[in-house]
C-alpha cells in the first residue's frame, strides 16, 4: 500500500474506495470467513461502517463525493485491515449474529456460527416446544444465549463462560441488549459452576479445533483467543466433556445441539455410531449436531457397557 497522497487524491466516491480497498485486499492475500467472504464485501463492510452510513445504501449515494477528512478516516481503515490482518469485527468493534450486533474484541470469538439461522427459525423442527430454560455453554461474546432470550422472551437463559475476559465482553452485550433481568451468567469450566441446574435445551459452540490444523490458521484467525478455538490433538477434548456431562443437565425431554464445524471427520472417529441428527443450513455452515437427552443417555450407556466389556 504505497500509493502517494496525490494518488489518493483521485479516491472521491464512496464507490471509488470501496473499489481501491478490494484491490488492496486481494494484493495482499487476506483470508475472510468473520462475517465476509470476499474482498469486495469486506471493503464494501468497512467502507459503509466508517462513513457511518447502513450497510443497505441505496446504490445512488456510492456517487457520493467524501471530504478530505472522510476519505483519510477510510483509507487509514483499510490499510490497518492489512498490515495488522485483524478481521474486520476487531477493527470495527462489532459483529452481527442472528440479525443483531453484538460487540466483540479480541478477548472474544468472532461470531458466525450457523446456530444463529437456528434461533431465527426458533429452532424448528428440532424443538416440539419454546424452552423454558436455556443454557449457552462456552457462551464467548454471550451472542447464542443473547439472541435465544430474544427469540424466546419467556425463558430464563443462563450463560457459561470460564475466561473471565470473555465474561467482561458478555455483560457489555447484555446491557447492550437490555436482558440482565433474565440472563445471568455461570463463572467457570462448562457444567461446574452449574450445581446440578437442568434445562430445556443446552446450545453450545465450544472450542474444537484440531491442534495441527490450528498451528496452520491464517494470521486473521491467529487473533482470535486461542482456547475458545483449539482443543487438543483432534480437537474433540471440550465436546468430549460435553458429551458426558450435558444428560446430567438437561430435562428428560431436553435437547443439546453443539457445533463442531469442520471437525466432523474427527468427531466421527473418536465417537463412533453417534445417533445426532445433522441439520443442513439455508445460509451456508455445517458441522452442528442435534441430540435429545435420551438418545445421548442410550449412547453414553451403550459406549459404557461396550467398552466394560472390551475390558474383560
């Protein structure tokens, strides 16, 4: 990025930067995957997001010339995106989940779990019935549990969060949201600070990716806190836990759906013969499972007995 002043003199329009920082972009090899896919809406994104101005702009306003003061606030923006490769969310301070803005640094993960086209369909066909009681395990930004309470005003929701950076951002996007009247949240490691509390429906996106496969992130991912992503050797050690301990805390009829993202080739490997469904999403994402307290007890029971056995 060494054009000259002079050579910025020429970046008048809305449309001219938004042009000038997808070029940018594309040059340097920067990864997407926070809330964008392509150099284009990433620049279009952070373009819109400094002018102010709402990302549904009509097409006529991107003729808009800008002063000399908007121009260098956008510039500056767009090269900090790739000197530093820090996604977009934390350079903007914010990201959007399920419709809704959250805030988000780099004490948290960048929301964009598929869980969030979930909770906008109130999680149909899955749930018989709007849950009563709603648990975010490994909550991050709080974006699941925040946007369940909303879709669900009648519930109680609790959130559990062990790094107490997170928990910082968590209480932020509850004010944010006006919920502290019905959302709390649970300091601790997963089900611990829980005291035998059971729910309607336990919805988390833990960290599970593969040690190797973190090493070889991209550096926008590298920004993201380590321990909300990589979670040993294959990945599966906190969905492990899960596993065991999520019957103990839900309702008879309760259900839990987690997300393992591209790690479904190591869940299938260290959890063989998994009876969770694996709904398929409108709006693109994967690896998110849907199991209901029963059929995970009958597995969890099935895996006990077989492997006493195997001992004998």
């Amino acid at each position: 990025m060494s054009e000259s002043p002079t050579d910025l003199q020429a970046l008048r329009t809305v449309r001219d930067l938004v042009r000038w920082g997808a070029s940018e972009f594309a040059r340097a090899g920067l990864v997407y995957g926070h809330g964008t896919e392509n150099a284009l809406d990433e620049a279009f994104h952070l373009v819109l997001w400094r002018l102010n101005l709402p990302f549904d702009l009509p097409a006529v306003y991107l003729e808009s010339n800008l002063t000399d003061g908007e121009r260098l606030a956008v510039v500056e923006l767009l090269r900090a995106r790739v000197l530093t490769r820090k996604p977009a969310p934390y350079l903007t301070g914010e990201a959007w989940f399920a419709g809704l803005a959250f805030h988000v640094d780099e004490r948290v993960l960048i929301p964009r779990s598929p869980i969030g086209e979930m909770i906008g369909d109130q999680f149909l066909p899955w749930l018989t019935r709007p849950p009563t009681t709603i648990l975010d395990l490994c909550a991050g930004s709080g974006c699941i549990g925040i946007a369940c309470a909303l879709a669900f005003p009648e519930a109680r929701v609790e959130l559990a969060e062990l790094d107490h950076h997170a928990i910082e951002i968590t209480e932020r996007n509850l004010r944010r949201h006006h919920v502290e009247d019905r959302v709390s949240i649970a300091a601790g490691d997963l089900f611990k600070p829980l005291k035998g509390r059971r729910y309607d429906l336990i919805v988390t996106n833990p960290p599970y990716v593969p040690l190797g496969e973190w090493a070889l992130l991209a550096p926008e991912y590298k920004h993201e806190p380590r321990r909300a992503l990589e979670a040993g050797i294959d990945g599966m050690d906190i969905v492990a836990r899960i596993l065991k301990d999520a019957p103990a805390h839900l309702e008879d009829a309760g259900m839990l759906i987690c997300e393992i993202g591209g790690s479904q080739a190591e869940f299938e490997q260290r959890f063989p013969g998994f009876p969770g469904a694996w709904p398929e999403f409108a709006n693109g994402g994967d690896g998110v499972f849907v199991i209901t307290r029963q059929e995970l007890k009958h597995w969890l029971d099935a895996r006990g007995a077989a492997g006493k056995k195997g001992k004998k």
